[in-house]
C-alpha cells in the first residue's frame, strides 16, 4: 500500500485554552509535509478557529452533549466523557482511513485524555502526546499504549515561547516523520509472544525463538523491566497473538512488592480476558527489581542482592512473600477464558539461583516450589519439571505443549517458509 505523500495527522487540544499552540503546532505539521486535522476537546469555550471535529461532535461520539457534560459535575467527570468521545471519534477516523497518526497536547487533563486515545490505535499507527507530566510517575503503566511517543513539554504550561516551540516544533517533525516511515505489523505468519529478560538471567529464548520460527510463527520477544511486559498487555487486550509463552513473570512480583519496575495490576490477565491462549512460567518471579541509583528498600536489606547496572538491581523476596506471589499468580491464571500451561521448575527460575550465585536461596525456592503446586488448579494444566528454567527440558517441555495445542487446534497453525 501506498504511503500518502502528506499524512493526516490528527491533533487533539482543547482549543479554548491552547489555541496558540495548536495554531503553531498545525503550522509545523504543514511545514514537516504532514495535513493537520483537528479535534477540539474543549469543554467551557471555543477555539478561535473551526477544527475538523469540534466539542459537539466529540460529545456526540460519547453519545452526549456538551451541556450534559458540563452539568456531569465536575471538570473531571467532563474531561472523562470528552475523553470517552474522543477515544471513540480517533478509532473510527482510524478505522475508516481518516487519519495516518496522532498526537495530543495537555497538562494532566489533556494528558488523562491522550492516553485513552493512544491505546485505542492499533500499534504501528504512530501516537505522540506533549505533555507538561511525560515520564512521570503519575502515569500508571496500564495507561501507556505499547507504541506510544511522549516528550516532556518543557516551559508549556502557559503561552508560547522559545523553549515551549523548540519542544512543539521536534514532536510535530517527530509524528509527520513516523507516519511517513512507519511499517505496520505484517499478518503473513500467526505472531506469538514470549516474555524474557537477558539471556546472563533467562536464556530459554535462544532455543525456543528459532524453533517457534521454524513451526512457521513470528516471535516477539518482550523485555519484562515494566514496560515490556506493559507493551505485551496491551497487544494482548487487542487480541494481537495467536498464543503467548509468558515465561517471565517478575512483573508480577514486582507489583506486588510496591516496586516502581511494575507493568501495572493487571499484568498475567489480558491474554486470558482475551481468550489467548497462554504458556506460563515463574522465570525471575523470585527477584523484586528496584532502582540501582536508589538506597536497597528498607525490607530487602538482608536479602540477596545483585545489581544488574547502574540503572537496575534485585533482592530476592523471602519465603512468605513467594508463597503469597504464588497464590497472586495461581488466582490471576483461574480467570483465563482460554487454556492455559503452568510450567513449574523445580530446579531454579533464574540464572543467579543456582548454587554459588548471588540470589542463591534454597528455601525460598521450596517454598514458592510447594505453594505453586497446591494453588494451581484445574483446568490449569500443571507440568512440574525437576531441571532449572535454563536447562534444555524446560524448553521441551514447552515445545511440547505448544505443538499439542497447535495439533488440537487450540493454537493456530503456523505458516512455514516455502522451501527453496
């Protein structure tokens, strides 16, 4: 298909307060080879302009009117159903061809807004907030759409000005630019997911991977530090695999503890809300990630340590804490409108527990070992394996199940490469 030769970037304000912004931001959307098309989320007052989509249709989309909303209660009330319209409008332009990217521009209402919008497109159509809050610690993670573009709008909360244009002028070049260049996900082959972290810790993908590829399956490999595991749900609430080998769940853990390395509440839920088909394990679920720039957290200063760089570093939880997590993964696993695998190895779940490594911890292994095998229950299938995640039978384990369920139909077939 043919890229349009000046994409439809629509851009979303309220433009009774940032008329000077979107104004100038339109015009650099011009001047970068794109075609601006406006939505104005405006509640109380009006743009001095005439956008694409104005307040009444936005309402409209949300099956309301703008006095409706602002007698909803309060500004916030407003903004969530401008926000549902907006969420809805931007999905059917998208769907209908309408646009080619987006990008949105707020303080924490604009931004509140933005991101409902940004995870209902479709990865791989290009998504870019300006946002006074970018990278903040007020977003929560199962907010942010896999593909999502944020820059901090520096200098923005009030007019223009030269600090506040350099940052508008870069994201407005940043959005034309990735809906020019931007490649889609291709549908050839059925696409499989499979959570890891590096292979000094998890290294089952280096085997798994090409086997996978072999069988006739795209495998996308996410990184499960919080925001890789955030991206994998949030393809997953689309139904974007036709199967998911989710084999490192420290994610969950990691919530659990309160550490800020989360992928968000529901993380281990979407693939079975969603009736995907799911092939778990616990890899790493025994370590609690916590910032290496920041003093060990209080209630893991006795406990086994290994920082990883200067960014990242990990405790080993203790023996309750497993047995709790345990419990945590079993009851999100029950839920699962779709089958679901548990592979359990009882030898190790991470590189750094084997014997004479830094996380090394017999009794916390045993303990997490007996808690997994009374909480998972039927129709979980339990497959208790004596090696380590790393070693070669946890891999044919799961290679085993994998090419049962494609035999049973359960999993799509794949699509192996023509033979040359």
């Amino acid at each position: 298909m043919t890229k349009a030769p000046h994409p439809r970037i629509l851009l979303i304000g309220t433009g009774d307060t940032k008329a000077d912004e979107l104004i100038f931001m339109s015009n650099c959307i011009r001047k970068a080879g794109g075609e601006p098309v406006l939505m104005d989320v405006s509640v109380l007052g009006d743009p001095p302009y005439q956008p694409h989509h104005d307040k009444h249709a936005v309402a409209r989309a949300a099956q309301a009117t703008i006095d409706i909303i602002m007698a909803s209660g309060d500004e916030n009330s407003a903004m969530s159903l401008m926000a549902l319209g907006a969420t809805r409008l931007t999905r059917a332009l998208c769907d209908a061809g309408e646009i080619d990217g987006m990008i949105a521009i707020g303080g924490t209402m604009g931004t509140d807004l933005a991101l409902d919008v940004a995870r209902a497109l479709p990865i791989g159509v290009p998504k870019f907030v300006v946002s006074t809050i970018a990278f903040s610690h007020l977003i929560p993670p199962e907010r942010i759409a896999a593909d999502l573009m944020m820059i901090l709008w520096a200098g923005g909360l009030y007019g223009l000005n030269s600090t506040c244009t350099a940052v508008l002028s870069q994201a407005c070049g940043a959005v034309v630019g990735a809906a020019k260049s931007a490649i889609k996900p291709r549908n050839d082959r059925p696409a499989v997911a499979m959570t890891s972290l590096g292979k000094s810790c998890l290294s089952y993908m280096v085997e798994l991977k090409p086997e996978l590829e072999r069988r006739g399956y795209e495998v996308i490999v996410f990184h499960t530090t919080g925001m890789g595991g955030r991206a994998m749900e949030s393809i997953a609430a689309q139904g974007g695999f036709a199967a998911i080998l989710d084999l490192s769940l420290q994610e969950v853990a990691n919530h659990l503890a309160g550490s800020v390395v989360s992928s968000g509440a529901d993380r281990l839920e979407n693939a079975g809300k969603a009736g995907i088909p799911q092939i778990v394990a616990p890899g790493a679920v025994d370590m609690v990630d916590f910032p290496a720039w920041q003093p060990i957290p209080r209630d893991l200063v006795d406990r086994p340590f290994h920082a990883h760089n200067r960014l990242l570093a990990s405790a080993t939880s203790r023996p309750d804490d497993r047995r709790k997590i345990a419990r945590a993964i079993a009851g999100k696993l029950a839920t699962a409108q779709a089958p679901v695998a548990y592979v359990l190895p009882a030898g190790g779940i991470q590189q750094w527990d084997h014997e004479g490594e830094a996380l090394h911890d017999p009794e916390g292994l045993s303990a997490f070992v007996d808690e997994m095998r009374a909480a998972i229950a039927k129709p979980v299938e339990l497959h208790e394996i004596r090696g380590h995640i790393n070693s070669p039978a946890f891999v044919e384990t799961i290679l085993g199940i994998f090419d049962r369920w494609v035999e049973a139909g359960i999993v799509p077939a794949g699509k192996p490469a023509a033979a040359s």
